[in-house]
C-alpha cells in the first residue's frame, strides 16, 4: 500500500532533554572525525565539476536529497544558481540519474558527516541549504542521529545562506529551531506548512497518508 505512511511515533513529545547540553558540547569542542577516501574523492570531483561548468554561480545544496527529486525542481526554479544533491545511497542516486538532469545539477554520493565539513574547510558558502524530510530517528535514545543532534551540526550553520528543514515529526522540526537558536542566537520558529505541490516523494508519500508537515526557514546570511 502506498499512501498508509505512518507519522512517526515515540516517547519523546518535546525537545529532548539532553538537547542543550549535546549543543554545548558540538559547539566546545570542534567535530575531528577523520574523513573517509570515498568522500574525500566524491568532493573533490564534485569541486572540480562546479569550477568547470559554474565557478560564479551562488550554490545550494540539496542534502539528503534521496533519488534527487527535489534537486531537479531547485535547478529548474533556480536557474543561475548552481545545485548539488547530496546523499549516502547509491542506489537512490542512481534511480534519480536515470532521468536527464539539468545543466546546473550534480548528485553527489557521499555521508553529509564528511562533506558538510569539506565544504566548510574550503571556503564555501552556500546561498540556500535544503534539508528535507530527513531520516526522523524519534526514538529518544536516537537525538544523536538527528542532524541537529549530531556533531557535524555546528558546521552545517557555518555554511550561511537560507536554511530550510521540514519534517511530519513536529519535534524534529522544533529541536532544529532551538539548536538553531542555541548555535547562532537567530530566531528559528517551527511552522505548520501546506506546499502546492510536493518537493519530495516523501513529502507527497506523507501528503498522501493525509500528514501534517512542519517547516523552518532560517537566514544564516
Ligand atoms: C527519508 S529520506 C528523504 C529523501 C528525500 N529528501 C525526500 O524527501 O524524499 C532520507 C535520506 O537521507 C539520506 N541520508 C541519511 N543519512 C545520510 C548521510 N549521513 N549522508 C548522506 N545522506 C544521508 C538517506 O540515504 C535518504 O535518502
């Protein structure tokens, strides 16, 4: 059955406790996990594709961008803009590559956990940043595999631009706002939010199943 997804359920009804003191601790001590080869190399090839084909254009990234859905639909609606989709599955890219891509699009195979970091060791800053729909993990011994509970998460900040997350677990989208709020003293509010049309299969998947969606967009610039 398609559209019989289920709002993710769990114990956890607000910001998880141990949300504050995690932020103190990404943001004390920086995150020094040793990059892995294939990342390495993904980013590098993924930097030398953008030097030749757009080395002006304002970047946006697509993080876990799934089979690169959503990437599609920034490239199309951002047009000068140069767009890459990040995700660790290659399967789904491969799915998302089966369609003609875009000029002004790379999917790139690679764990965020690395490549945020590489981006940020080179430089880069990003116009807008998209994070959609990613894994929830509501289990509450799981905070620290939500993105804002992870140690990279610092970093994801420091790449500036418009930061965008949405989720159909309200708690995500509020632990992101606080962490926001903790990490840069920027107003973040998590908001109830209806799209036209979907971004993502996943969106749509939850549209379907008849979810509510939350949103957060926050200016880093
Ligand atoms: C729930 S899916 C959402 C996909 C897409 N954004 C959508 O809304 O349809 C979450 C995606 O995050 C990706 N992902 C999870 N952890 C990741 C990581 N560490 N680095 C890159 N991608 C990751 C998964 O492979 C998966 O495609």
């Amino acid at each position: 059955m398609y559209a019989n997804s289920r709002i993710p359920t769990s114990a956890q009804t607000g910001i998880h406790e141990r949300l504050p003191a995690l932020l103190a601790r990404h943001t004390a001590t920086a995150f020094r996990k040793p990059y892995t080869g294939y990342n390495l190399a993904a980013f590098e090839a993924s930097l030398a594709r953008r030097e030749r084909l757009a080395p002006k254009a304002p970047l946006i990234v697509d993080a876990c961008c799934g089979a690169g859905e959503s990437s599609i639909a920034l490239a199309r609606a951002f047009p000068e803009h140069y767009i890459i989709g990040v995700d660790q599955s290659g399967p789904r890219l491969a799915r998302g590559k089966q369609n003609e891509l875009p000029p002004n699009l790379d999917l790139v195979r690679a764990d965020l956990a690395d490549y945020w970091r590489l981006l940020r060791d080179a430089g880069i800053r990003l116009d807008r940043h998209y994070l959609l729909y990613p894994n929830p993990w509501p289990k509450i011994g799981h905070l620290i595999r939500r993105w804002h509970g992870h140690p990279v998460f610092p970093t994801v900040l420091e790449l500036g631009g418009v930061i965008e997350c949405r989720s159909n677990w309200r708690v995500y989208v509020e632990e992101f706002c606080f962490a926001v709020r903790y990490v840069t003293q920027r107003e973040a509010r998590c908001k109830p939010y209806v799209p036209d049309v979907a971004l993502t299969p996943f969106e749509r998947k939850y549209l379907d199943s008849g979810h509510a969606l939350f949103r957060a967009e926050v200016d880093l610039t």
